[in-house]
C-alpha cells in the first residue's frame, strides 16, 4: 500500500514538472516580444528574465523540449515497471500505456498549453526563472544537439546560423497588422500607414517619383518678368530651371529665394538675375530606396532632388512630401488640388487615368493590387497583357475587370476597373 501511494505522489510530480515544460513552451514562443520589451523598460524583473531567454530562442526551445521529453519518457518507464508487477506481459505494457497516455494527453499537454494560450504573457512572467535555470543546465547539451542538426542539413545545403531567426522583424509586424485589419480591430487608414512606414526599405524612388513629363520646368532663357510670372502661377514652391534644353537641369528656383531677391531689387524685376538666384540640383539614382532618401533629406535639410538613371538622363523628381505621403497619404495645402485621375462609378467601378499610382488607387479604394512590376494602373495592365491593348480590350486579373478606355498612341489614359470579383467570375473571365 505504501508502495502504491508513492509511486502515485511520484507519477503527479513528474506529471506536474511535464505540465511546466508544456506551458512553458507555448507561452514562450507565443508570448508577446513588444509588451515583454515594454515592461522591461518599466523595471519588471520577470520580463527581463523572458527576454534574456528570447534573445537565444532556438537554445531556449532546445533545452525545455529536452526537459518535457526527459520527464515523460522517466513517468512512462516507471508506469511501465510498476504496473507490470501486477499485470505481466503484453497486458501491463498496454495498460500502461493507456494510463500514460491518458494522464500526459489531459495534464500535461491540454491543459498547460490551453492555459498557455489564453495568458501567454503572464505564463512566460512565472515561468522565467526556472526555465533559466534549464538552458544553463541543458545548454551544453542542447549546443552539441544544434551542432549535429546544422551538420546533418548542411549536405541538402540548408545554412542555418546561430543568429538565424525564423521570421524577419518587418513580416512579423506586417502579418500581425494585415491580422489585425481582417479581425477589423486595425482600420484601414492605420493599416496603410503602418504598411507605407515597412515598405520604406523595399521602395526605390522611382516608384513614387514625379515622371518627367509631369515636371512643370522653367526655361532660365526666358525674360525675368516671363520666369517671375510662370514661378507665381506655378502651384509648387521649388520649380527646376533648365537651359536649352529640358534635359539640361541647371539650378532649382525657390520661391522664398525669388521673393528676397524681388524685395531687394525693391520689386524692379528686370535685370533679375534668376538662374543666379537658384540654388545648385541636387541629383539621386532612381535606384535609391526610400528610407536613405528619407534620411539624406533630413540629414541634408532639404526636401527636393532630380531623379536620373544610370545614363544621367533625368527620368523625374521626388521631395520629402511624396516620401511622407506614402505613411499617411495624401497631404494637400491650399495651392493642391484633390488626387485626380480616380472618378467612382454608381455600379461600384472606377474610371481611372492610366498615370494614376497604383498605390494611390489602392489607398482611395482599399484595394490590393500588386505594385512590385509597374507604379501605374496603364503599367499594370500592359505587364499583365504583355501588350499594349487598344481601346475596348478588357482583360481581368488579380480579381479585377480592367477595361480599356482611351489609347493616344502608345500610352493607356484611361481605363475602367471593376471591384473585386468572385471567384466565379474571375474564372469564367
């Protein structure tokens, strides 16, 4: 009988220890690594001890998988030895691995785990401590146990590092947003500026830039009342100046410079030297991502620079504001007028310019469409088509209908998209 009542205390003991391993497990891997930095910087020991154990995650998992499997193969060999005493043979192994299995299914694994899930945070909090005290034990171990797997992959040329982590920061934040946004707890305006600030890294300026043709210019050979008169009526406050020829950029015109020149000159505008007044161009690569030129503007104080490819053509032009307005959307001050080109239609469609960014659209209609192979709606169609399509060709893709409206030689101008389809359809299409 007293042999029976011990091994009893011994199997909930062992079962408990296995229970601790298991919570600890998932709410270490679930635990949040922003709320747990948080409380660390507000001076909660236990967060710490989680952190410590987080900035080696693999060596962590390593060591508490080593000390749940350790526990349930000790408890299922004790069973095993105590039950056959009474029940030889075949039987007593399988009753006691229905007892086991039982036991371990329900008190260990179910129920930690489901605890683990419902409070992550405050699981990982408890459990810190000794499960510190694990990875130092089990650390050489689990070490050597690394060094075989790295080993064994390496052949199928599977790399892994020590420092590898599973999922970049940049998608964890992203996936949690994009979560979010579905559970409808992220709307949608937050969605798109939490997402712009990510994708500052990915972006080349070349997808946001101003295009050339666009480029409202100013010709430093014309007479100084003519240039006054163009940079007044001109809705920007830097304008590029350029001699023979628009590809020749000689200076940038700003209008504070040419109203300090003018009250200088006590408003006699003849004689003005404007190409004098502008200040020097600065020019980037269009291969420059977003998040470098963010910085160099604000390294260099200044919000303008000429984009040209790597012949030195000028292919455009971006300032801080187009970078910003890929955070927050669009910013108009009393001399912009409202984003053109996207006019909504009573049966849900939209009627487009063919120059309109396809990010814009996205942003005005909550779309998703695919911007990594083309900056406009005319470019998407035309790679998706691998043509230019004439007026009247509809092609649908990427769960919309596109239309094409107007064609002036070989440019789309304009095209009609529909809202996103069902499944069916697109199909049928």
């Amino acid at each position: 009988m007293a042999s029976l009542v011990l091994f009893g205390l011994l199997i909930v003991t062992l079962l408990f220890v296995s229970a601790l391993f298991s919570a600890a497990e998932t709410a270490l891997t679930g635990a949040s690594r922003g709320r747990m930095h948080q409380l660390e910087r507000d001076g909660d020991p236990a967060a710490k001890r989680v952190n410590r154990l987080f900035s080696n995650q693999e060596t962590m998992i390593g060591a508490v998988l080593l000390g749940y499997n350790a526990i349930n193969i000790l408890t299922s060999a004790l069973a095993t030895e105590f039950i056959t005493r009474s029940v030889p043979g075949a039987w007593g192994v399988a009753l006691a691995t229905a007892v086991m299995t039982t036991l371990v299914l329900v008190f260990a694994e179910v129920l930690p785990k489901t605890i683990a899930i419902v409070r992550s945070d405050d699981v990982a909090r408890a459990l810190s401590g000794p499960m510190l005290v694990v990875v130092k034990l089990f650390g050489p171990v689990i070490f050597a146990v690394q060094w075989i797997v790295r080993l064994t992959l390496k052949p199928f040329g599977i790399n892994l590092t020590m420092e590898q982590d599973v999922l970049a920061a940049h998608e964890e934040i992203r996936g949690a947003v994009e979560y979010h946004h579905a559970e409808g707890l992220v709307e949608s305006r937050d969605r798109h500026m939490l997402g712009g600030v990510l994708d500052l890294s990915d972006m080349d300026v070349a997808q946001i830039m101003v295009h050339r043709k666009n480029i409202e210019l100013l010709d430093a050979d014309l007479e100084p009342h003519l240039l006054v008169m163009q940079a007044l009526e001109a809705p920007h406050t830097r304008l590029p100046l350029y001699r023979e020829e628009p590809e020749n950029i000689i200076g940038v015109l700003h209008a504070k410079d040419l109203a300090r020149a003018l009250a200088a000159a006590e408003g006699k505008v003849e004689g003005l030297d404007i190409a004098a007044i502008a200040r020097e161009p600065w020019f980037i690569p269009d291969t420059t991502k977003l998040k470098d030129q963010l910085n160099a503007f604000l390294k260099a104080r200044s919000h303008f620079a000429l984009v040209v490819d790597e012949y030195g053509a000028l292919q455009g032009l971006v300032t801080l504001e187009d970078i910003l307005e890929e955070i927050v959307g669009d910013i108009e001050d009393e001399y912009d007028s409202a984003l053109q080109g996207i006019r909504r239609q009573l049966d849900g469609s939209v009627n487009v310019d063919g120059s309109v960014a396809i990010r814009d659209l996205n942003r005005a209609m909550d779309w998703d469409l695919p911007d990594e192979d083309a900056v406009t709606v005319a470019g998407l169609v035309i790679h998706e088509a691998q043509t230019i399509p004439d007026a009247g060709q509809t092609f649908i893709f990427h769960h919309h209908r596109f239309q094409v409206l107007r064609r002036q030689r070989n440019q789309i101008t304009a095209l009609r998209v529909s809202p996103k389809l069902a499944d069916d359809v697109e199909d049928e299409g």
